[in-house]
C-alpha cells in the first residue's frame, strides 16, 4: 500500500490561482504516490474561489472543497482541513503559490530520517520591504512576549505526520495558532531550506495591522509573560516609592523639607492613574479570552462541502 499523502490548503481571495495551484500540487505530489488527497478550505472570501473549488471537484474526486461559514481564519481554516486529513502524511502549506508545491517531495523525503515533523525554512523571502518589515516586528513581539524564539523564516508549510496531526487537533484552544500548536505538541523535527516564491496574484492580506493583532490574541492565548510584566513594574514602582519615602524623611529630619509643586503632583496622578488603567487593561484582556473560551463555541462552521461524503 502507497503512503497516503493529504494536501491541506487554506483559501481566501484565490479565485485565479486555483487551477495552478491544483495542477501544480498533483505534478508534485504524483512523484511521491498516486493516493493522495487534496483538501482546500475556502475561507469566506470576498470573491468566487469556492466556485473555483466546485470546479476542480468536479475534474478530480481526489480534490476535496470545505467551505466555512464565514471568514473565521487562517489558522480556523487550516484547522477544519486537518480535521478532514486522512494522509499518513499531512502538508500544510498557503495557497498564493509562495509555498511552492514543487518542494512537497523535498519535504518528503527529509522525513524518511526519521523526523516527525519537517518545517520548510525560507531563506530568501520573496516579499515586499514592507512585507518583511511587518513580519519581522510581528515575530519579535511574539518572541519577546511569549518567551519563545520564533523563525521569521517558518510559518505553516511542511509536512507533518499523522500523529502529530492528531495531537493538534485534540487541542481546544479558543485561539489558533499553527505554528504554536506544532511547537507545544513537540515531536521529532527538523527544517529545510527551500525556495519561496512571489506572490502569484493579488496582495497578502496581513498588514501590519492584522499581525499586530495576531500576535496579541497569540500572546494572551499561549503566554502570560504580560501578566509578569506588570507583576516586575509593580515591584519596581513600589522599591522606587520605597526610595523615595526613605528620601523624603530624611529632608524632614534635617528641616530641608519643601512644599511640592502642583505640576509634580498632577504628573505623578496622571502617570500612575495610567498604568493601574493599563494593568486593568491587560488583566481584562485576559479575562475576555477566558470568557470566550468557556463559551464552547465551535472553531469554525462549514457551510458546503464537495467530495468529502457529507454534506451540509
């Protein structure tokens, strides 16, 4: 029996790239074994890619089309993917044709080392200054703010196997992540180098703004190095009043005790009326993520499905 080999692919705005994409998979993934399977998860987009999906249905029953709901994700849509995957074998990867599927057998091949999980590494970015200016600030917040070294040069493509898959998907965080959901399981891995290419259409839809925002659900979901943070200022402010007071006292001893100004003490008011509201702040944060958590609401929705023998 060949191994059996699932292709999982997030879509929003794809619309055009569709059919290379698929070409482009079953060239690749026909050089491993001819039982694979190719799922893609149409995202809610504003445009017509689940018809597009529809239609490669149609030509190949290996195809497998998922469409959410509504726009829950990237990572809420790779999520619904891996829960369709049947493969020994799993690959992750985006469907802007920056994560080449030519690599797949790359990847692949690195596995029969041993190694459970191999993350493609992209050593030579193939994206706007910009681009890579975001995406360096987004991994340097996660990585100071978690307290995990993250790869600027890794995100979702690799190839993962079954029992890798099958942990992430017992993990019932409100919050998705990927790339933290593969690290926290742990498991055997490695990386490979490979080639990243340019965006075959369209723009990426994370500007600073969204990863930014990204990073902060990531953040309250996986870490609470913020709540230690404010735990550290809190000692610092009080040894500082410490000094402080012990300061004073003595200019009260030695009569060289002045009345204070009314801009010190207004500044003083402001300065730390702030922090206690931005303490509050993180702390509500927090317990708005546990709120939605207990919830128990459903990670995603599927709306249609093609080729997977259910239907909605």
């Amino acid at each position: 029996m060949q191994t059996k080999l699932s292709i999982v692919s997030p879509v929003y705005r794809a619309e055009k790239i569709i059919p290379e994409l698929v070409s482009r998979i079953i060239s690749a993934t026909s050089k491993i074994t001819d039982n694979f399977e190719i799922i893609l998860v149409e995202d809610c987009g504003p445009d017509n890619s689940w018809e597009a999906i529809e239609l490669e249905c149609k030509k190949n029953t290996k195809i497998k089309g998922i469409k959410l709901s509504r726009n829950f994700g990237q990572h809420y849509a790779i999520t619904a993917g891996l829960n369709y995957a049947k493969g020994e074998w799993v690959v992750v990867m985006d469907c802007d044709l920056q994560d080449m599927p030519e690599e797949i057998p790359n990847l692949f091949e690195k596995t029969k080392e041993g190694f459970d999980i191999v993350l493609a590494r992209r050593f030579e970015r193939q994206d706007t200054f910009l681009k890579r200016l975001s995406s360096k600030l987004f991994y340097s917040t996660l990585s100071y703010l978690t307290g995990v070294k993250q790869d600027a040069t890794v995100a979702n493509f690799g190839i993962y196997n079954h029992k890798v898959i099958k942990a992430i998907i017992t993990m019932k965080e409100s919050i998705k992540y990927f790339p933290s959901m593969v690290k926290w399981v742990g498991f055997k891995s490695t990386k490979l180098n490979v080639q990243h290419a340019e965006r075959a259409e369209g723009n990426s839809s994370y500007n600073l703004k969204r990863l930014l925002n990204l990073a902060l659900d990531i953040i309250l979901a996986y870490s609470d190095k913020p709540l230690r943070l404010t735990v550290k200022a809190g000692l610092i402010i009080s040894f500082s009043s410490f000094i402080f007071a012990i300061f004073t006292f003595i200019r009260a001893i030695f009569h060289d005790f002045k009345i204070s100004g009314y801009a010190s003490t207004i500044i003083s008011i402001w300065l730390f009326s702030g922090l206690i509201i931005f303490i509050l702040g993180i702390i509500g944060l927090y317990l708005g993520k546990v709120f939605d958590g207990v919830k128990g609401r459903p990670s995603y929705i599927v709306d249609l499905t093609q080729n997977t023998n259910e239907q909605y």
